[in-house]
C-alpha cells in the first residue's frame, strides 16, 4: 500500500500527527505502523489488535481509524493498554537510557485524556482501556487471539513482557510491531526483542526503518 491508498480520513491523520503528535514519532514510523497493520487485514489473519503503552491514545487513534478504513473494526477489536502511572523503575538491562529522552515516572497519562482524545479526533468509539502495570494485565487480560501488537512500552522489562506472552497467543501470519527498537537513547528496548526473537523458529524478524522492528509469526506455526 502507498500514501495514494490513505482515505481523506487518514490522510488528516497522519497530518494531524505531524503538526501535533510526539515529534519522535515521524510519519515514516507512523506509515510503517499503518502499513503492517493493513498486512495482516488484507491477508486475512485473524484476531484482535492491541497496543501496550498507548499514552494519550495518539497512535491509538491511528490505529481504530487504519481498521475502520478496512471495514475491519468489528472483526478485529482494539485494546490498549498503559499503567497510566508513567515509565516503571529502570533495571540493568536498561543501563544507558539517555535521562533526556525517559526518566522513572515519564509520560504519565490518564484512561480519561485517551477517551477525550478518540472523541477529539472524531472516532465514534473508544477502544477497550486495560490500566494497570503490564506484569498485572498480562496475560490475564490479554485477547486469546492476537492479529497486531504494538508495543512502545521502551524498557528491557516491558518489553520482554510483553512478547512472552503476546507470540504465544499471535495467530499464524501475525505481526509484532516494537516501537524505538534500535533507538540509542533506548538500549533496552533492542536488548528484550533481540534475546527474545534469538530462538524463535518461523519467526521472520528484521528493523524497520530506524527505531522500529517487526516480527512476523510464521503461517505454519500454531504455537508459541
């Protein structure tokens, strides 16, 4: 898919994102987001779409909007995802986290600022809001089938997490998207997803674009 593909509603999106969002987050990572997910629609691989670390809903909104634009929004539920209590403890594995970029308690957010920002940006719906630490909502609340994860949770901890238990439950063809891998200010973000995917058979996994990696679980797995 191209930018010639965008309907005018995502097409303001990804204006809006430009003029207003985290500049971290540039249109190239924000299209390649658009673009994965639009994969796993268009192939037809089943199971929700959940997003860990979702802040203030701004790559939230992108995402309910790329699935309504594919007529895909009833098949495919978004959940989110976020402590709303702002970025955990560091650990070892997180040394050389750059204090200008995340520092403990960074980026706090409410459930209420996501909600108002859906209804900001003209989504008729809001997704389902989990709140809490990703240790407490993981795996518990967790969709039993997985077609999409966006994970922009940035820490070593977080991250491993998080795709322990999200590949085990992400549906053959189902894309992993980390967000700020390869990011030098984040070491620990590379460090979980680079451990992780090591001994992962039929997994395809490489970096997209600068601070971003995919991972696509292989069409012949049924387990994790």
């Amino acid at each position: 898919m191209s930018r010639k593909n965008l309907t005018p509603e995502l097409q303001a999106e990804f204006l809006w994102r430009y003029q207003h969002g985290d500049k971290n987050q540039d249109p190239g990572r924000m299209f390649g987001i658009y673009h994965l997910l639009s994969q796993v629609i268009v192939y037809g691989v089943p199971g929700d779409v959940v997003e860990f670390g979702c802040n203030k809903g701004h790559t939230s909104v992108l995402l309910a909007k790329t699935l309504v634009s594919l007529g895909a929004q009833r098949d495919h539920a978004l959940a989110l995802y976020d402590s709303f209590q702002g970025m955990p403890a560091f650990t070892d594995r997180d040394a050389g986290t750059h204090p200008d970029l995340i520092v403990p308690g960074a980026l706090k957010a409410s459930p209420q600022q996501v909600i108002d920002h859906f209804k900001a940006r003209g989504c008729k719906e809001c997704p389902k809001i989990h709140e809490g630490w990703f240790q407490d909502t993981i795996p518990r609340k967790l969709p039993e089938e997985i077609a999409f994860a966006l994970l922009d949770g940035d820490l070593y901890e977080s991250i491993h997490h998080c795709l322990r238990f999200v590949w085990r439950r992400m549906a053959p063809g189902g894309i992993v998207v980390i967000d700020d891998y390869g990011h030098p200010g984040i070491p620990g973000c590379k460090l979980a997803a680079d451990e992780f995917f090591a001994d992962k058979q039929g997994a395809f996994f490489e970096q997209w674009g600068m601070c971003q990696a995919f991972a696509r679980k292989g069409w012949e797995a049924r387990h994790g």
